[in-house]
C-alpha cells in the first residue's frame, strides 16, 4: 500500500437551529480537503461575541496548515496554532468590551497518507468509524460532569441530568493559555471521521451517528440528514458537521523492465505514527507527550440501516481508559447536553480479536523501535530537529469596524431592544452614541441629547476606525435634539415599525 495514496471526499452543514434563544450561528469551520485539515469550533458568549472567537481559532488554524510545508510536523503544527489561537481570542476578548468574555471549543484534523492527526479543546467531538465498521470517539468532552465521570465521583445517569451538564471547563480565550489534547494515528483506507459541535450530539447519539456513517450515502447527503434530524427533534442549538471520508486510489503496477537491474527501495518508517495499543520502546525518547485516550464505542457489527428519524433508545458500552483527574481552576459556561450513553455485553470473539490485534502492533512496534535505535546509534546521528513555521494571527478581518457597524444596524432595526438592553450598564464610546441614537429613533430627545453628548465627551477614547464616523453621527443627532422644528421634521420621516428580524445584541461577523 502507497502510504500517500489517498484521497478525500468531504461535506459540511452548519445552523443556527431553531431555538430564539440563539438567534445567531456562533459555531465556525473549515473545509480545507486539498490540505487534508478539517476544523469544528463552537462559540461560547451569546451576545459577547461568540461567533467572532470561533471564526478567529478556524482562520488561524487555516492559515497555519496552508503555509505547512512537505513532510513538516502536523502535530506539532496544530498545537501550536490552537495555543495561538487562544492567545488572540483572550487578548481581543480584553481589547474590546464589545467582546467580553467571548471564547469557543475547537476540534481539529489533519490527514496526510495514512497518518490522522487531532487536537481538541472542549466538547465539540470527532467521530472515526473504520472499515470494519467499529466505532470511536477520539475525543473526551473538556465538561465539568464529564470529568466527573471519568473521576468514578459520579455516573453517566447523575451526569445527563446533573444541573451542570452544560458548562465546558475548558475552551479558547477563556484563560492566557490552555492545555490541548493532541494525538497522532494511523489509518486505514475507507475510514471516516464525523467532527461536530454538540448541537449535533445533543439531538443524535453515537449509535445514530454509526449508523449514518455506516449508510451507503454521499458526505453531503449524511450532513444533509443530520441537519433534519435535528431539526426534527427541536434543533435547540447551533448544529454543524463536517465529514471526511479517505478513500485509496488504485495505481497499477509499472510493467517491468527486461534485463534492467531492479532498483533497490528503501522503506519509509513514520515515526509520527502511533497505534492506539502500541507500547514505547525501550530506546525511545525521554520525553513523551501525553495522548488523549481513544474511546472504542461497541456496538453491534450491521449494515442494516435504520431510520434515524425514529427516536429509539439503543444501548450499548463506552469503553475508555483511565483520563486525568486535574481540576481546571475557571470554568466557561455555555450550552452543551451530554448525552448519556449505556451498554450491550461485546461478545467474546470480539475481544480475542482485539487481544491478538493488541500483540502484533507490540511485536512490529517493538521490532520497528529496536531498528531505528540500531541505525541511529550506527551512524551516530541525531534525529533532526523539524521546523515549525511560524504562525501569525490572521489579518483579513478589521473587527472593531465590523463590530460597530453590525451593531449601529441592530439599533436600527430594533432601537427598543438595544435600549432595554444597554441603557442599565457601562458603556464605551461607541455604545454610548447608540444608546442615544436608539433614544433618537424612539423620539425620546432629552435620553437622546444626553447620551450623545456624553459619547462626544469620550471620542478621544474611540476606536480609531470609528472615530470619524462617531464625530460625524454624533454632530448631527445633537443637531436634530436642539431645534423642535429639526425634531418635527424627522419624526415625520422616521416611521416607527415592527424590526424585520429579531433583535441581536452580538456585535460579530459569522462564518459559513
């Protein structure tokens, strides 16, 4: 088998859902088959800007494995660019009060060859179903009543009803750094890996989730049925899903050349790779990076779909391996179920299988190990040192800017709204020229001509992008709220109607 012989075949649906709790998508991702890299993040903050630190973590991480040079360290790489990522997301979150608060999950792939490898933050999931049609989740849910579990201090029946369920102890831009669980794996052609945000998850669980995959349908269509489901079932969040699919690509063999001395090949080792059972040998590096446990999802071997319309309880076992019981000191609320999931027995044919699969990857491993160390010590070389390229923050989005003028066109739309929610708090600024801009459009003049005057006070302290704009829009509504006849005159201009779309306080810019 060529080991870079592969190809994609990807899909991705993103919603906002159904509930008027969340009238805006705050979750982001990125489709980059070409590159083989594959991102999942969900925004946490609602009103403070979720969407924004989303869209920042999935930019970051596509600038990054575009610049990714051949035969360059993808899981060096994507760690990297996720701790960057949370360190512009926690520096804007404090730059701008407009953001506040603002952080988001992220789930990342990057597929080269035969070689998976994922880095997490969060309870957004990744899914690997195999060609064998054996399920897993490679990704633990960064959740206060997950981790409980795992600690053995509560069951998954306590956690699903557990009035903490949806609060994440881990995301980007909540904290100046974060911890990211990375892992690298080998694969095998026909494997598909399903990332999603638990919008997805809170409405379809894993038996579910297997048996789309397992259908003989196209990535897209599976996306397309996912988002029905949900929808089907009351669509209570943001949902999104990308699926990748890795197929391998027949090549035929060269004809053979008569009376041509064979050229001698020699054998690529990957030393990135490493099976989920697979021991380090003995001459192996001091230092080791911990790897998030995958957990195996047993269920019943069948192709028969079933209609995952028919909300029907299936139960089978989650097998995982021990996780860590660190405590995270902060903890970022946001909206996410866990789903609980219970158990059918796995048949004893199944775990001798597993046992002997167990046993030859220590064998080859052990063997693979003992090689590299022979020749590393033969030639008396050291391993090279890879370079990581660096990674910068992206700068296609001026969000200050955008901010403003997304928000100057809710008050617009809706200046009772903004005034409701605003009009009790400390405001910057720019908030304080909408708050009177919102009492203009209401023809409240005094409310009006006092918080304009206050933001003309405070223009030094604008946004630079803004300033311009505020000075102008400032002198004319001053110059309306001075004069009855200038008030007359735009009353009867301004016809005050129902907003077209409910009111949105998020100041952001989404990405499809």
């Amino acid at each position: 088998m060529t080991v870079n012989n592969f190809q994609i075949d990807s899909a991705s649906i993103s919603d906002r859902g159904l509930s008027e709790k969340r009238p805006q998508n705050e979750d982001s991702f990125l489709e980059l088959t070409e590159r083989g890299c594959f991102v999942v993040a969900d925004g946490v903050g609602g009103a403070q800007a979720g969407d924004v630190a989303s869209q920042m973590a999935v930019e970051i991480l596509g600038e990054a494995f575009t610049n990714l040079p051949k035969n360059g360290d993808a899981e060096e790489l994507m760690k990297v660019a996720i701790e960057r990522a949370n360190e512009a997301i926690f520096q804007m979150s404090h730059d701008l009060a407009s953001l506040a608060t603002m952080a988001t999950t992220i789930v990342a792939l990057h597929v080269a060859g035969n070689i998976a490898t994922i880095g997490h933050v969060g309870d957004s999931r990744l899914y690997r179903l195999d060609p064998k049609g054996s399920f897993y989740r490679e990704t633990q849910d960064h959740s206060v009543v997950e981790e409980e579990v795992r600690a053995g201090r509560m069951t998954p029946t306590q956690a699903a009803n557990h009035p903490s369920r949806n609060i994440i102890s881990r995301a980007l831009g909540a904290e100046h750094s974060v911890e990211v669980d990375m892992k690298t794996i080998m694969i095998e052609p026909n494997t598909t890996f399903l990332l999603c945000s638990d919008g997805i998850t809170r409405h379809i669980d894993d038996y579910q989730l297997r048996e789309l995959l397992l259908f003989k349908d196209s990535p897209a269509n599976i996306c397309r049925r996912m988002k029905e489901i949900c929808y089907e079932r009351g669509a209570e969040d943001n949902l999104t899903a990308v699926i990748a699919k890795i197929t391998e690509i027949a090549v035929e063999e060269p004809l053979a050349v008569p009376f041509e001395k064979p050229v001698e090949i020699e054998e690529a080792t990957v030393a990135a790779a490493r099976p989920q059972s697979f021991a380090a040998p003995a001459a192996a590096p001091d230092f080791v990076e911990e790897e998030t446990p995958t957990q195996p999802l047993v269920m019943p071997l069948t192709n028969d779909f079933t209609n995952p319309a028919v909300d029907e309880t299936v139960a089978y076992e989650v097998q995982s391996s021990a996780a860590s019981d660190s405590e995270i000191a902060d903890q970022s609320a946001r909206s996410s179920d866990y789903h609980d999931l219970e158990s059918v027995q796995e048949t004893s044919s199944g775990k001798m299988s597993r046992l002997l699969s167990s046993i030859i990857f220590l064998i080859v491993g052990g063997v693979l190990g003992a090689g590299v160390y022979y020749l590393l010590a033969a030639n008396n070389r050291q391993s090279p040192v890879v370079q990581v390229p660096q990674v910068t923050q992206m700068q296609s989005l001026d969000i200050p800017f955008s901010s403003f003028e997304k928000l100057r066109r809710s008050v617009d739309n809706d200046p009772n709204a903004f005034i409701n929610e605003y009009a009790k708090t400390t405001l910057d600024t720019e908030s304080l020229y909408l708050l009177g801009r919102a009492y203009l459009l209401t023809g409240k003049f005094p409310e009006a001509k006092k918080y304009l005057e206050e933001a003309k006070n405070k223009l030094s302290q604008a946004n630079a992008v803004n300033q311009r704009v505020l000075a102008n829009d400032i002198a004319l509504g001053l110059s309306i709220v001075d004069e009855a006849a200038a008030q007359n005159k735009f009353q009867s201009q301004i016809k005050p109607s129902a907003p077209t779309t409910q009111y949105n306080g998020n100041a952001n810019l989404s990405v499809q």
